[in-house]
C-alpha cells in the first residue's frame, strides 16, 4: 500500500513540479505559487522507493537468503519489463514523431541498457537502482558487520559526499566521465537503502499504533514545512518519518484496495506514465486544465497501460525460463 501512496506521489511530481503547472488552471495558491507545485516539492519519490526496496530485499535476505546470480535474474525480470514497455513507446514514437523516435542504433543501445536514458529522463533511476540490487546482499552483510546504527550514521556521510560532489561537478568532471555520475549517485543510493534494512530489523521496536487523526495532523505539518522550507537535506529525515508514519495510517477497505493494486503495478507506472505526460501526449494531458482531472487521467491510463504489458512481459520471461 506504501507503493501505491509513492507511485502516486512520483505521477504528482512529474506533473506538477518545475514549470508544468504553467499550463494548467489553477484554483489554489500558497502565496503566488500554484498548490500543485508547491505540494510537489514534498513528493520526490526515488528514496522512498530505495527505502521500500531495502526493507524488501531485507525480508527476502532474512527469510530464505540471495545470491548474486538471483539477484541478477531479478534484474533481468525489471529490465524485461522495461525493454517491453520501450519497444512498445518506440514505434509508437516513430509513427507520431518520426525525427526524435527511433534515432540512430547508438541511442537504442545505450537507451537499452539505461546507460542513457534520453528517450525517456526518468528512467535515469534504473541502472543505479539496478546496481543497488545486485550488490544488495555485499550491502546487507556489511550492514549487520558494522551494526545497523552504525551503517546510518556512515551513509549519511558517504550520501552526502556524493550528493555535494553531484551538485558541485556535475556539470563538468561527471558529465565528462559519467562512470563517476553513476558512481556517485550508487553512493548517495546507500542511504535510504540502508535505512530500509534498519527498519525491517527494528520492526518490532516500532510497532505500536499511533491514531490516524494525530497521523495525519503530523503528516499535514511536515508535508508543509518540507514545501515551505526548502533545503537538500531535508529527505535524510523526512523520507524514513514518512515511511513510518504511512505505516500507522488506517484506510478503508476500498482505498486499501486501490493502493495494494498501484502498488503491485508501480514499476511498469513508473516506466510509463511519462511517455503521456511529456514525450508522446504532453499536449493532450494538460489541456485537461486542472491538476485534479489531471492526475487521475495519468494514473488511470498509465495503470490500464500496465496490465497488458505485464502480461506480454511475463509470456517472455517464460520463454526464458525465469
């Protein structure tokens, strides 16, 4: 359900951050900026889904154990999905923008292996992620070596140290060398990753209830001083406070249903949902006007997109045996 909650927040983001809210009518303001904008500073959504996947690959890690080559096959499975979902956008692409869509086999190549990623920006998340999850079990068992207090504490540093080398070079040594981007961004990654560890080991230390009403009181409150003060370092805290605090929350039966079915399609939404918003239907999805009407036009396309697709996916990996 906490998936659901972030996909959510990611399609928010992508809609509504930097300028896009420009092209909308907009009935609410804080100040002289647009709601829609200035709740999308509070929904960044890439260490939320690195704490997430710490604390499953935590669980999987507890329960029966990884290897290296499970861990690959794992990724193989992500980058199915994604090379399915690209092929599909890409002659989509070619039909509708002939100039920008397929372009020369170099960029297929590199667009394939998420080594680039200029069809689509916002798959720059997969190969770092990708790598995060290979390496997942040297993390964990460095992990439990140091202590799991120990290893936060030293992430934050290592993260931010890559963090100030990303905002410092990133327009010069990093984009010259961008095996040391990669590098970087792999280093800042081990924070939330870590802290996803940390939680599944102290769950039971928070496992107490907190009512809704106060839960929701505290996510009003840090939801707003998070868009209203901006500063990078926001996330080493607001990110895990949020995790636990969407935890505590009690939905009804019908909003637990729709958030455990976004959740259980959030990766294929993820791969998706741009190519309407920006490359393909930029047009069309804001010319729906308000932000509202917006948002769950995206999410309802993108969500009927993904069935099919996780269909056709999953006859592949059954080709491959995976």
């Amino acid at each position: 359900m906490i998936k659901g909650i972030v996909i959510i927040m990611m399609v928010f983001y992508h809609l509504f951050n930097k300028n896009h809210t420009d092209l909308c009518t907009n009935l609410l303001y804080i100040g002289d900026v647009p709601f829609a904008k200035w709740l999308s500073r509070a929904c960044n959504p890439v260490w939320f889904f690195l704490l997430l996947s710490g604390y499953g690959l935590a669980y999987t890690y507890n329960k029966c154990g990884f290897s290296l080559a499970k861990q690959l096959k794992r990724i193989f499975k992500l980058y199915m999905h994604y090379w399915v979902i690209l092929a599909f956008f890409l002659v989509l692409g070619w039909y509708m923008k002939p100039s920008s869509y397929p372009g020369s086999w170099d960029k297929l190549l590199v667009n394939m292996t998420g080594w680039q990623t200029n069809y689509n920006f916002e798959m720059w998340f997969l190969l770092p992620y990708s790598l995060v999850a290979i390496t997942s079990h040297y993390i964990i068992r460095s992990i439990e070596r140091v202590g799991y207090m120990m290893a936060v504490f030293l992430t934050i540093f290592i993260s931010l140290g890559a963090l100030y080398t990303i905002s410092r070079y990133h327009s010069t040594i990093l984009a010259e060398y961008p095996i040391l981007s990669l590098c970087a961004v792999y280093l800042q990654f081990l924070y939330p990753f870590t802290v996803g560890v940390t939680f599944f080991r102290t769950k039971y230390q928070l496992d107490y209830q907190i009512p809704s009403w106060l839960t929701l009181i505290i996510i009003v409150i840090v939801v707003s001083a998070v868009c209203t003060i901006r500063i990078p370092v926001w996330g080493y805290i607001y990110v895990p406070l949020m995790i636990f605090l969407f935890s505590k929350l009690q939905f009804p039966k019908w909003l637990n249903k729709v958030l455990m079915e976004l959740g259980h399609k959030s990766m294929p939404i993820w791969m998706i949902h741009t190519w309407f918003c920006y490359y393909l239907f930029h047009e069309e999805v804001y010319s729906l006007k308000y932000p509202v009407v917006i948002l769950l036009v995206v999410l309802v396309v993108s969500y009927l997109a993904a069935i099919p697709f996780m269909w056709i996916t999953k006859k592949f990996l059954t080709l491959f045996h995976v």
